[in-house]
C-alpha cells in the first residue's frame, strides 16, 4: 500500500515548463529593421529595465481573516514591469515557498482532489486544519492546484471559501497558481471562483513569468480567454505582453480575441515578438483560416456560399459566438432549441467556420494597414527576416492572404527571394494552382517575372519539372493520378497555346471544349520558347530534368496501375462468367414443349434480361479496358490522358456490371419466391443495394480523383476569384 502512494505521489499534476520563455525585461530596442511604434498608446519610456514591485493579494482580507494562516507570511517580490505609471499598490506578501515534507500524510488528500471526494476531503482538514494550504505533492501543488486541473468544480467552490484570499495565490514548484491550472484545464467557472475571492489572481504569474490569460490563450481555451482578459488588470500588462497575447491567439485560432486586441491598439499590427515575428507572419502561416471549404462536408459546403455572416464588435467581457442574452425563461429555451437545431443541421458549424475566414482576413487587412504606413525600406525589412510571409503563403497557398497584400501594394509581384525567385516561381515549386494562376492578372508584366533565373541558371520550366514535394504529391491518390498532374504542370508552363490546345481539345468533353472555347487565357504560353532548351549549371534542359526526376515515379505509376487493372479485371471476369451462364438457365425453367422461358412475359424476367444483359456486356467492357491498361507501353505521356482514360471508363463499366448484376438476381429471386412471398421483395431490394452503395463509396473518391484530374484540374479552370483587382 505504501508503494501505491508513493507511485500516486509521482503523479503529481503539475504544469511543465512548456511555456515560451518571457523576458524579465520587456524590450525597449527597436526591431532589427527599424520597425517601431508609431503614436503608440504605449509609454515606450517606461519600458525600462523592471523593479520588484510588490503586489498586495491580500487587499481587502481583515485582520480576523490574516490570523488565522495557518504560518507566518514573509515578503515574496513578484518581477513586474513598469509600465506607464500603474497605481501603487501595498506590499503583498507570499507564502513561503519551502519544500513539501510528509507527502505520505497528504496522500488521501491528493485523492479526494483527483477524484472530487469532498466529503473525504473535508474529513481530512478536520483532522488537518493548515492542510487547505499545504503543499502535498513534489511539485509543491496544493490540493487547490490539483482539483483546479482535475476540473472539480464543486470540490474547488467548496475548497475556496475554507482558503484566504493570500493562500489562493500560493505558487507551485513552476510558480504556477491555482488559476494557471484552472486556465489550462479551459473551465471558466473555476476561474470565476477563484477570482471573485482575490482579484488580484490574473496577475499573478506563472511559469516563465507567462500570465494565467496566456496560458488560456496558448491552449485556446476560447471562453477562458474571455473571462480572464476581462478581470486581468491591464496596467500589469506591458508591451510585450500584448505581443505575445495577440500571436498566441492568432496560433490557437481565437482571431475573435486578436481582432479584439488589434482594433484597440492598431500599433501591434507591426510589432514583433520574441522570435521576430509579426501577425503577418503568423497569419502566412496558416492558409486554412483562409481557405473556404476546406474541412466541410458536401451539405455544408453548399450552405457556405448562401450563408451570411457579419463581424461585430464585442467587448471584452463577453463569451465566444453570437449568443441572445435573455433574461426570460422561455426566450432562453428557445435559443436552445435554435442553437440545437443549427447545430444539428451543420449550419452552426458553417457559421463558425466563415465567421472565422472572415476575422482572419480582418486581421490581415488592419495589420496590413499599419504596414502600408511604414516607407519603402521599412515594409521590405519587415518582409524579409525572419521569414517572407508572402513566399510562405505562396508555398502554402494562402490564397487570399496574397491576393489582400498585393491589391493595395502592387509592387510585391516583383519581390524576390535569395534564388531569385517570384512567388510565382515558388507556386510552381510547390505546385499551388490558384496563386500561379495571378499570373494572369498581371499581363505582359508575366513575360518579365517568368524570365527570371537562378543562381544554377534554372529557369521556371526547371522548377517545374522538379518533383513535387511529397505533401502536395499527396493530394491525388495512386502513383498514376500523381505522374498526372506532375505533367499537366510541366505541360502548361512549357507548351504554346497552338500546340496545347489541340491536345485539350481532344481529350476533353463536348461541355469542357466548349468552356475551353469562353476561357481562352488557359492556353497562353508565358515562357520564351528558349527556355524550353535552356540548360541549367549541371547541363540539363527542363525536358531532361523531368525525366530524371520523376523516373521513379514512373516505375510507381506503372506498378500502381497494373495492380489496380488486375484486381479489377478479376472481379468483371467473374460477372462475365455469372452472367454469360444466367441466361442459359433462366428461373422458373423452360417450356419442354416451345423451349422459351415459362416466365416470359413477366415484367420481372423482361428486368432480369435486361440487366442480364447490360451486366455481360459491361463486364466485357471492362476486361477490355483494363486488359488494354496491362499491355500498355507506359511511357510517360501515356500518364497524362491515355491511361486515365481507360481507368476511368473500366471502373464505370465495371460498376455498373456489379449493379446490373444485383438487380438481374432480385429480378430472378422475386421471379421464383416472390408470388408465394411477395413480402420478400423489400428486404432483398435493400440487402442488394448494401454491396452497390460500399462499393460507390468505396471506390468513388478514386474515380473522383481520376476524373478531376484527368478534366477539370484546377490550373486549366480560371475562375473570377482567381483575378487580383
């Protein structure tokens, strides 16, 4: 039983140290570029090097209420700065921060914390009376600590009115508080009891010098951020404590909260934190907080281009999302059933995902303002270290994010990086369709940008038959689909119009000629024809340079497909043979006399035939078809139309071999039972339509892709919302 102690001991909950390292000392240089403040809200003044300032926590506790801890209280200096001019509080004084001893004694009590047994827990202090602010585990946790992030409400509710207000603010061995685990764990109402009783609590920081509002904020703890932003006193907060505030936000995805933070103080549009970074950088950094539909489903992707949402101002004070604030019972049971509905719907969800887009390009366009005040020098040094925001979000895609900076400071298209390289050479490398596809908003300025070289003298017909990098090879399945792609790349950076449109035109449907024929900028060639043979340092032309590079890919591709057509062929082999031995022996039999089928003039034998029929021959299709994939040459123009085009017409046939099939065997099984039980046919037709339905959403991603690929890839289909002004 001792070892079980001692073993529960060593689990002590403790927040580690995983917390951004805070200067003691808030910074008062400016950044490396020459970036400041400009008519800040801050004293830039008062950020000199910090005093101990102590801090009364004890304000308000009478003297009854102080004689009764449990120890004598010595003076504990809390760092803070000095920031411009904060009231002049009282000293505070701390508990002592000595080592715990006895642990064993504490060990029921840790228990009762874990587990909220309050009832053992007050037996404990019964017996134990200065034990509410022991320290009872090696991490100096009080049992206050570990209810607070175990999430026992009514243990912490119930514990707090035995504590002082000074005894809440005991630190752990991390100089964490009770409410830096309460704002860790994400539970608003624990904070709420805490802070009701000392204030002073939110100030109080933890480790690394990181505020209890932090914390909320790294772990995106929505409401908690809320609540503590409201009761923190924000004379406590200097300059890079809102830094590091609005970042953490904008990392955790609370852009409600930074667009908050942003409007009221626009100046930190252009600040950096301790890693050089500014809300630009982060936001290049996260191109699915612009993406539109991206993550939702196929009903909720409908509702996000009807739905409509706005941004509103919200004080500090008030919780995440749109909520009515009604003071009747009824109104209130009615927002919840709404709020249910909404939710149950998908819409809420809709709601939420573009209320987000939308605060996140808020942000970009408010930090992005502040930018445009800087000069020339001051938005090139901003964009250039520690990172370039603009080649970020163009190897990440972040579409909208580029297009927001580029319309109100056009001269971004001809920035360049050390290889010298545009964010259209870094597109192709990193094969992002939609912002290659600016470079047709920008007309014969293209001719110049796509000229440019590197150091190595590769041009951007090298880079495009680079191989793509594995993430975004990774967006097609098969080693097939993705040889693809990787050529319909190279062939329209490099092919002329003349020369691309035949082959389009061609491969593609009556309706895509037709759309191929309205959107005529697809084919436009945007590189100099003697690119095409241009070699690079090591003697490669981009033709040769494809080859070399995607050679494995080939093999894959190669191996993939005949996999792929084997298997299948296998399974239409089998219905051939099913089908084609069907209608030799039809149900109910023949007639001895005639020789024809007894059932002939069924309306369910005339089905059965049919589908019979329709099985067997699109079964023999599909043998065709994937028997013409295996003896292919492979080579690797076969990869880009003719390949695809044989999967994709041997799956379709294939499926609806596997479909006629089940229906010709419900046809044939209500032929022989279905006048004794005609009830049977129910549960046939739904038991037929189980192998049908897994087999479509089995397949159908796969033939999805196929189909995207090989007709509509999003580089040949330009759009409205791919154009910049």
């Amino acid at each position: 039983m001792e070892n079980i102690q001692k073993l529960q001991l060593e689990r002590t909950l403790s927040i580690p140290t995983c917390f951004p390292q805070r200067n003691s000392v808030p910074s008062t240089t400016p950044t490396s570029e020459g970036v400041s403040l400009r008519n800040s809200s801050f004293n830039t003044s008062s950020f000199t090097p910090q005093h101990d300032v102590a801090i009364q926590l004890n304000q308000g506790i009478s003297q009854a209420d102080s004689t009764v801890l449990p120890s004598p209280i010595q003076t504990e200096a809390v760092s803070r700065p000095i920031a411009p001019a904060p009231q002049t509080l009282p000293t505070s004084f701390l508990r002592p921060r000595t080592k715990p001893i006895n642990l064993t004694m504490y060990v029921p009590l840790c228990q009762a914390a874990l587990g909220g047994d309050w009832e053992k827990a007050r037996e404990f202090f019964s017996l134990h009376p200065g034990a509410t602010s022991a320290r009872i585990t090696k991490g100096w946790e009080t049992a206050l600590h570990i209810a607070a992030g175990a999430n026992k409400v009514q243990f912490v509710e119930e514990l707090v009115k035995l504590m002082s207000p000074l005894e809440l603010a005991l630190q752990n061995k991390y100089d964490n508080t009770a409410l830096c685990f309460a704002a860790a764990s994400g539970l608003t109402r624990i904070a709420k009891v805490m802070v009701m009783k000392n204030q002073f609590l939110p100030i109080v920081r933890g480790s690394k010098g990181v505020t209890p509002l932090h914390m909320a904020a790294l772990l995106g703890h929505r409401e908690m951020v809320w609540y503590l932003y409201s009761v923190t006193d924000h004379q406590y907060l200097c300059k890079d404590d809102y830094i590091s505030l609005l970042i953490a936000t904008i990392n955790s995805n609370l852009f409600d909260v930074a667009l908050h933070i942003l409007q009221h103080m626009p100046e930190l549009g252009i600040e950096r934190d301790q890693n050089g970074d500014t809300i630009l950088h982060v936001l290049a950094r996260k191109p699915l907080a612009f993406s539109d539909k991206i993550g939702l489903g196929i009903w909720q992707r409908f509702l996000y281009a009807y739905v409509s949402v706005h941004l509103q101002n919200r004080s500090s004070n008030m919780s995440s999302g749109s909520r009515i604030k009604n003071n009747t019972k009824a109104s209130a049971f009615i927002t919840r059933v709404v709020q249910h509905l909404l939710k149950t719907l998908g819409i809420k969800e809709v709601l939420e995902t573009k209320l987000m887009h939308l605060q996140a390009l808020e942000l970009v366009k408010c930090s992005w303002k502040e930018v445009l005040l800087l000069n020339d020098s001051q938005i090139g040094n901003l964009l250039r270290s520690p990172s370039r925001p603009l080649f970020v979000a163009a190897e990440l895609g972040n579409f909208k994010f580029i297009v927001e900076l580029i319309q109100s400071y056009p001269d971004l298209i001809w920035k360049v990086d050390e290889e010298s390289r545009s964010i259209f050479h870094i597109a192709v490398i990193h094969r992002q369709e939609k912002i290659y596809k600016l470079i047709y908003n920008i007309g014969a300025h293209k001719d110049i940008i796509t000229s440019y070289k590197s150091r190595i003298n590769e041009n951007i017909l090298h880079l495009a038959a680079k191989l793509a990098p594995t993430n975004r090879l990774g967006i097609v399945s098969g080693a097939a689909l993705q040889m693809q792609r990787e050529l319909l790349w190279f062939k329209v950076i490099s092919t002329s119009g003349e020369m691309l449109l035949p082959y389009y035109v061609y491969s593609l449907s009556i309706f895509h000629k037709i759309l191929l024929l309205i959107i005529p900028k697809e084919v436009k060639t945007i590189v100099q024809a003697s690119y095409k043979e241009m070699r690079d340092s090591k003697g490669r032309t981009p033709g040769m340079l494809f080859a070399e590079e995607h050679k494995e890919l080939v093999k894959e591709g190669e191996k993939w497909m005949k996999e792929t057509a084997s298997s299948c062929m296998l399974v239409a082999a089998l219905i051939t043979t099913v089908m084609f031995a069907a209608i030799f022996t039809v149900p109910g039999g023949n007639n001895d006399d005639t020789g024809t089928p007894i059932f002939l003039k069924e309306k369910t034998f005339i089905l059965f035939s049919i589908t019979d029929a329709l099985a067997l021959f699109s079964s023999v299709t599909s043998i065709l078809m994937f028997l013409s994939i295996l003896t292919s040459r492979y080579a690797e123009e076969d990869f880009l139309s003719t390949l695809p085009k044989r999967l994709i017409l041997g799956f379709i046939t294939l499926f609806v071999a596997i479909a006629a099939m089940l229906v010709a065997f419900s046809s044939s099984f209500f032929i022989v039972l279905g006048h004794q039980m005609a009830w049977i046919i129910i549960p046939v037709a739904v038991l037929a339509s189980i192998p049908i339905t897994l087999f479509a959403f089995l397949q159908f991603p796969l033939l999805a892709d196929m189909i995207r690929s090989t007709y509509g890839s999003g580089i040949f289909t330009f759009t409205s919302k791919d154009t910049i002004y």
